[in-house]
C-alpha cells in the first residue's frame, strides 16, 4: 500500500467513488480511496437508482443536475454503461397546495436550468396509461430524469478515476485517523498507515463512527428504508415486446411513494411514517450487502394506495422487498463540505438520494479541496449549518421526521415539530405567554408572529384529512388544542397580525427577541490588524462605532457578514447570523493567524438580544438608564454600555427593520429582568413584542440583504451592491484582487428592488423567475409585502443591462405572471431619516 498521498478518501461507495473521480479529473492524481469491503457493499448497491431532479433547495438542484448530465457523459468517456434509463419523472398533484409548491419548484427549476414540462391528468394517461386519474389536478414533469444501475455507475466511476491515476483499494477499513502538529493526517488501516494533506469521510452508515476517529459529532443517522419489486405484470410485458417506451418514474407525492418499471414488473418505494432509525451505533463490523427484515404492515397503506392509483400493482405477486439503511440528517440534504474545526477534514455524507447526488457533490467538494471554494451557493448542505445541539437523541428524532416528511408539501413558512422546543431563551415563556407563536433556527425557539388572546384558525380552514392520503404537513396543534398558523405558499392567516406588529413598530414601539445571533469575541495585540486584513469594510478607528463588515470568498463572493464594535479597547464584538453560528466561527478559527496574536472567544450562549425599535424606542430606554440618548450623544451606527434600570447592555444603534432604535446585547442571566423592564417602561408607548415575520417584511422594504440569498458565493461583493462596505483602496482583504479584476470587467449581475403589479394573495418568497420579453433574466432572492410602502416586493438579481430604476420586468409567481419594475433601493425611508432620528 502507498504509504504517501495527496488526499485519501474513506468509503467506496457512489459517492465516495465519484469524489475521487472528481479530485483526479482536477488534476490530483495522487489520490487514494480506501473501502473496507467492496466497493458498494454499503447502501449503494441496493438502492433503487432513481435520479429524482426535483428538489426545493438551490444548492442541492444544481448537484442533481450536474450528476443527471455527467453519468451520461460517464459512460462515453469510461466506456462502460451506466445503466441509464432516461425514461422521464412524472409527479402527481392531487391539492392546490400541492400544486402551489409544484408551481413554486418550476420557478427554481427554471433559474437553474432543469426543464420541467407541466401535465394535464389526459397527458399523464397517455404517457403511463397503467394509472388512474381521479382526482389529479395535473402534474410535472421532468424529461430529462429516470434511473440509472447504482453498481454499474460507481465501477464506470472507479474506471474514470484509475484511468485518471488514482488508485482504489478494497477491503482495506479505516481504524484510526489523526492530524500531526505539521497538518499531516495520518489514516491508519488495517493494511497499514497513509499520510496525506487532506481526509474525505465518504462513510455512508458509518459516518458518525468515523467522525468519532477525529471528534466530531456528524449529524447522520440512517433510517429503513424499504421497496418491493413485483413479478411481471402482462401488461408492461405486452408493451415491452410491442416496443413501446417504458412509462418513467411515477410520484404520488401525496401518498407518499415512487414506481417504476423493474423487469416487467413494477418498483414501489414508499417514505413510510414510522420507519425507524437504524444503525444509531453504526453497523457491525462484518456489515456487507446487508438487509433488514421487511415491514410489511408498514408499507400496507401505501401498497393501497399505490392499487387505487395503479391497479396493475395489485395484479401480480410480490417478487421481493428490500428494506435497507439510507442514510439522513435532520433537515434531509447532505452534509458536503469542511468539517468543523478541523483542518483539511472534509465530509460528504448523509446522502438519502445519494445516487442523484453523488456527481454533483464529488465535483463541487473537490473543486473546493483543490481550488478553495466551489463555484455554486453550498450553504444548503453545508456541514456546518447544524451544530454541537444536533446530538443523537435530536437526529433520531429529527432524522425520521426528516425521512417521513419527504413527499409531504414543503410550505416556505413550515416549522417542523420534532425535537422541539430545544434551546429556549429566558424569555420563552414570557413571550409564549404573550402568544408568541415560535420557529427554529440552529435549535433556537424564536418568535414568527404573536397571535391575538385565544386567538385559533377556524377548522374548517385547516382543511385537514381533506387533502392528503397519509401524511399531513400541518401547523401542530398547541397545547391547548387551538391551531393558530396555516402553512401555505400564499398569504396566510398570520398576514394581517404580522401587517399589525409592523404597524405597531412603525407608529410606537415593538420588542423582538433576536438572542440567537451568533457572537465571538476577537482579541488580542493582533485582533484589529487581523481583522482589516480578512473584513471587506473598515475597521472603525473610534471605538463605540459600528460597522457591517463581510467576509468574501477568494472570487470576490459573500461567505459571511459581521456586525463589527469594539466593546472593550482591542476587543471587538462580531455578531452575524444565528443560522451560521458553527460556519461562520468555523471560518474565522481557520483563518486564524499561526503566531498566536489573536484570541476568538465564542459567546453566542452569554448574551441574549433584544431588539428595540420604533420611534418611541427612544423615550422607552431614557426610561430605564441615564446615558444620554440623543444623536449627538449617541449617534446611528455607534454603541456603548448602558445601564438599563438595575441590569446592564451594550447598546448598539443599529437594527435591520430602518426605524429608530438600540440591539440590546445583555448578559443571558438578566434577559427576564430587561424583559420586564422594558414592558412596563413601554406600556404608556404602546410596546408590543414583534416577530422574525414582522422583522423580514420591513427587512425587505430596505431593501437590506441577507446570507445566502442576495449574499451568496455566487454573486460577487459589487454584484450584490455592497460598494459601501467594501474598500479595495484600504489595503489587503481577502477577495480584493478578484474585485479589482471585476470592476474593469463587468458585472455578470446587479442587485435590484422591484416592485411587483397584480398581487392578490402569492408574494414572490425568493427564487421566482424574471423575465424581459419572455427570455429569463434573473432571479428573486427574496419578497414579500412591505406593509408600510403597501406594496408587494420582490429582491432580486438581474442582468446588468436590465437593472436600471423604472426597467419593466415580469416575474412568475406561483405560475402567474405579474409585472416587476424596478424601482429605488430601500422603498421606504431611502434617506434613513428614521434610523437617525433625533430627540
Ligand atoms: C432501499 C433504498 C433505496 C434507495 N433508492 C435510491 C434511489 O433510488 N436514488 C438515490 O439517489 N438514492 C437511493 N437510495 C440512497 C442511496 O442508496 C444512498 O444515498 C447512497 O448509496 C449513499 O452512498 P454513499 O457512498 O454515501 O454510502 P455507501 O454506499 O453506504 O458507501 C459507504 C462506504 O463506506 C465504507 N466505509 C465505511 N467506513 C469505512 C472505514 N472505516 N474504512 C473504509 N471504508 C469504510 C462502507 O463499507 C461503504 O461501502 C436508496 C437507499 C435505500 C436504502
């Protein structure tokens, strides 16, 4: 065995095989994988092959459509066949909601480039005349989807990678694997030691078990998973032989299941609830090829369902069912990219259509090992998007919850119950108390919206049992048994009380609880030269000053955005999104010079956040402490500590809702007191408390961005109008040179507001298309109504040529066309009089 690589990849399965294809066809051929049985004797070999392109994330429809094209262009060059039936991926809509998300999904199809073709239930007949069409609304379709061998895939694979130089070997496991103080890993297996620059887990079932060899807590549990495979029916038999085209791949999302055609027979694959987790300790040593037991009795629903839809299935026996493990994460896409504080560590795991996905993620993680960044948006499988909470007991709630849930329709405002409630500020039940009605983000419990006293959504507006057949995707029920929220892709019950907490911000004063904010502490005699050298922005020279400052990639790309204060001489605060706590401390540990000159303390879980805001924030806070208030004295974008009655805060005059008002960052301990304080300060103003909903709509009336919707890797700093926070004229920072480059070559997009025409009930919620006379010229990062400009808004990324004020553009929401045009940024209060408010 080599004894030296450049990179070794653990695990030879699809998507360990297509990992190092992707590093050797990069140019590393000194690559080596190891497997320590055969190579897709984990989950691979037994997986059903299909190659869904549909998928809600932005991130993870790219992958799928680079693996859809390259396995086609896998087989040529290897010369070995694939197994690739382009037969097309037919889904069924039996529910307008249904067809809202399907509507909803062209648009991401579309600014992605995945041609989908929209059906009538006559159409659907023609193409797969097995199935019924009661009760359909219509369908989608993808042409270009169908399934593949899994097995024949990963050796056409393992062909391209040797032919490449890299070299595989077989029943040869990982045992051990540690870094050396020079960065070297060294991977020890039961065939002897590899040293090499960098490690990739592809370990499918085992990935807990191999991040436990370097301490990290993956978050992957696999769950069962079963399909049968039934003998040949006379019918497809009849067709076969009068060499008619095979019917596709077939979805009845609101049952639940998938067919296809298999020999003559059909393939049924149901997402069952109550399938469990499997695995939790990782498999014996000796697992290969393995099965579970068949359920069953778990699959009988779906079996029913399936006959009514395709009587067919019911006609002929059973040949066999396969119940295997596939593997899952809390939120169902994978985990692709650096591990968590380690050091050219790289994971890609907790793939469930692992198959689909493989080429996709192979290509976009080596790209990020061998050139430092990859070139699509990968913060939707990010390992780092869960952190340290996300513990076995989470994931196998989480993980079957994510299993049961994947044909359910995925509404853009739905709050998932498992594992819930999991971190909760001290001010939970206070605000709960005050009808808050609460999402999560990275495990924190956070106010949407406050629902009125006994306020419930009439049950004949729930529409529940009417409209799907076996698992329903509801608001859950409080406690007390009133259902306060509808999930849809359209304005909901909660659209006037988020109308009224803008309001009530807007004319008096509102509270939100932002605690979840990520914060580090950065120090040392290094800290503030560090900082200029990674930050885009200045580094305030007068301490008290506050600035935004962003993170960029190499390319000139957003990877992160700070909110930078110097709260203590040479001690900087930085606070970014609570979302991307683990990603974003993660970047900044890495970035890290080696002389010891920097300190980062994490203190997310130290300092709780308040929000204040509005025009009486002012007379709310001199209420509770004597620091003058006014702008001479405490001017917008500054912040210092205050007394707030008996407790203490640092005070920061900023907020992202454009009204007057202070983010009070305060020890966790007094958050209760704060609380009251502030409530009874601000009975006579008129506070109320106001939610994540609220502070989203006036968000977007500023036009302010957000990571990873406008911010993303994939538009540049001056693509998304961050000129002013960015100041290549400073000095060095990270991206500066790709900017500079940029600024003489032209812009390939430019951020813009549009205001959208003809909106009764759908606001553009982020990724619709955009059109100038009927050809695609952009996308929305972003929309809603703005209650105080009452307008429905979308934010959006546009060819340059078609971002001028006034420009009349289309968008397609829901299936609908409405006109789009663009107009200035920041619809309300362009001059930020109210952020700099005087008094
Ligand atoms: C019934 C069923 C049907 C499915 N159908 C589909 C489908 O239609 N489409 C689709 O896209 N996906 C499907 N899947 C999911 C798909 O099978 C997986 O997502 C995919 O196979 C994952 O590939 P992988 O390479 O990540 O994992 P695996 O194939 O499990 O490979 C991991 C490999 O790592 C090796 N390994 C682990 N630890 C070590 C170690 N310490 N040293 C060396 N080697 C190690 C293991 O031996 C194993 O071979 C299905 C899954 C099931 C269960």
């Amino acid at each position: 065995m080599k004894a030296n690589a450049r990179a070794v990849v653990i695990g030879g399965g699809v998507v360990g095989v297509s990992t190092l294809y992707h590093l050797a066809k990069k140019g590393w051929s000194d690559v080596v994988l190891l497997e320590r049985k055969e190579l897709t004797s984990g989950s691979t070999w037994h997986a059903a092959g299909l190659l869904p392109l549909f998928n809600m994330s932005y991130s993870v429809g790219q992958i799928h459509k680079y693996s859809v094209k390259f396995y086609q262009e896998l087989q040529e060059e290897t010369g070995m066949n694939v197994g690739f039936t382009q037969c097309s991926n037919i889904r069924l809509a039996r529910t307008k909601d249904r067809w809202d998300e399907y509507m909803y999904y062209a648009g991401i199809a579309e600014t992605i480039g995945i041609p989908v073709n929209i059906l009538t239930p006559e159409q659907v007949k023609e193409i797969w005349p097995l199935c019924e069409t009661d009760g359909l609304l219509g369908a989608i379709q993808h042409p270009d989807d169908g399934y593949i061998q899994p097995a024949d895939l990963t050796q056409a694979l393992a062909k391209g990678a040797r032919d490449l130089g890299a070299t595989i070997y077989r029943n040869t496991a990982v045992t051990a694997i540690a870094q050396g103080d020079d960065g070297t890993w060294t991977v020890t297996t039961d065939k002897g030691e590899i040293a090499c620059e960098h490690v990739i887990s592809c370990t499918g079932n085992f990935a807990r078990r191999t991040g436990a060899m370097v301490g990290l807590d993956v978050p992957v549990i696999p769950v069962e998973h079963q399909y049968i495979v039934t003998e040949p029916h006379p019918a497809i038999v009849a067709r076969k032989k009068e060499g008619l085209p095979e019917m596709g791949v077939l979805r009845e999302s609101d049952s639940s299941w998938y067919m296809r055609e298999e020999n003559g027979g059909l393939l049924l694959g149901p997402y069952e609830v109550g399938a469990p987790c499997c695995y939790v300790d990782g498999p014996s040593e000796d697992s290969e090829y393995e099965l579970f037991q068949e359920d069953l009795e778990r699959l009988m629903p779906y079996v029913e369902t399936a006959i009514e839809r395709v009587p067919a299935f019911g006609e002929v026996g059973i040949k066999k069912i396969y119940n295997g493990a596939i593997a899952y994460t809390p939120d169902g896409s994978p985990i692709i990219g650096p591990a968590p504080g380690l050091k050219n560590f790289w994971l890609n795991e907790g793939h469930s259509f692992g198959v689909t996905a493989a080429g996709g993620a192979g290509w976009q993680l080596a790209e990020w090992i061998v050139e430092g960044e990859p070139s699509i948006d990968m913060m939707g499988v990010d390992p780092r998007r869960f952190g340290p909470y996300a513990t076995e007991g989470y994931l196998r709630e989480k993980n079957e919850e994510a299993y049961a849930n994947v044909f359910t329709v995925h509404y853009p405002d739905e709050e998932r119950s498992a594992a819930r409630p999991l971190k909760t500020t001290p001010s939970y039940d206070r605000m709960k108390a005050l009808g808050a009605v609460f999402g999560s983000v990275y495990g924190w419990e956070r106010p949407n919206w406050f629902a009125p006293e006994g306020y419930a959504v009439p049950e004949s507006e729930l529409g529940v049992g009417a409209d799907v057949l076996l698992k329903h995707n509801h608001a859950p029920a409080l406690a007390d048994g009133r259902v306060v929220e509808k999930w849809s892709f359209r304005r909901s019950n909660y659209f006037e009380h988020v109308g009224n907490e803008v309001r009530n911000v807007h004319e008096n004063v509102g509270l939100l609880d932002m605690s979840a904010f990520a914060k580090i502490e950065v120090s040392g005699p290094g800290a503030r030269g560090w900082l200029d050298n990674i930050l885009a922005n200045r580094i305030p020279k007068k301490r008290g000053r506050v600035a935004l400052c962003h993170l960029l990639t190499k390319n000139g790309g957003v990877r992160s955005e700070f909110t930078v204060y110097e709260w203590k001489p040479g001690r900087f605060y930085l606070v970014s999104a609570g979302a991307y706590e683990a990603h974003d401390h993660d970047v900044l540990f890495k970035l890290l010079p080696d002389d010891g000159s920097v300190t980062l303390r994490p203190i997310t879980q130290q300092y709780g956040v308040f929000v204040l805001a509005g025009p009486r924030s002012r007379d709310v806070l001199r209420r509770l402490t004597r620091t003058e208030l006014s702008n001479a004295a405490f001017p917008w974008l500054s912040g210092r500590e205050i007394s707030v009655g008996r407790a203490s805060a640092h005070a920061l005059r900023v907020n992202f809702v454009g009204e007057l008002g202070w983010e009070l960052h305060h020890p966790i301990e007094q958050q209760n007191l704060i609380f009251d304080l502030i409530m009874e300060a601000g009975a006579e103003f008129g506070i109320r408390p106001f939610g994540i909903r609220a502070m989203t709509s006036m968000a977007i009336e500023k036009s302010y961005r957000l990571i990873p919707r406008e911010l993303s890797i994939e538009y540049t700093a001056w693509e998304s109008g961050l000129d002013r926070f960015v100041h290549p004229d400073k000095g060095n920072f990270i991206g500066r040179e790709a900017l500079l480059k940029q600024r003489d070559a032209g812009l390939g997009w430019n951020y813009v507001t549009l205001e959208i025409g003809g909106v009764s009930d759908a606001d553009a919620r982020g990724n619709e298309a955009i059109y100038r006379a009927g050809e695609l010229v952009g996308r929305a990062t972003h929309g809603g109504y703005g209650w105080r400009v009452g307008k429905s808004l979308a934010l959006a990324m546009v060819r340059p040529e078609f971002a001028a004020e006034g420009t009349e553009l289309e968008i397609r929401i829901l299936g609908e066309l409405h006109p789009a045009k663009v107009i200035g940024e920041s619809p309300f209060d362009p001059e930020n009089a109210a952020l700099r408010t005087d008094g």
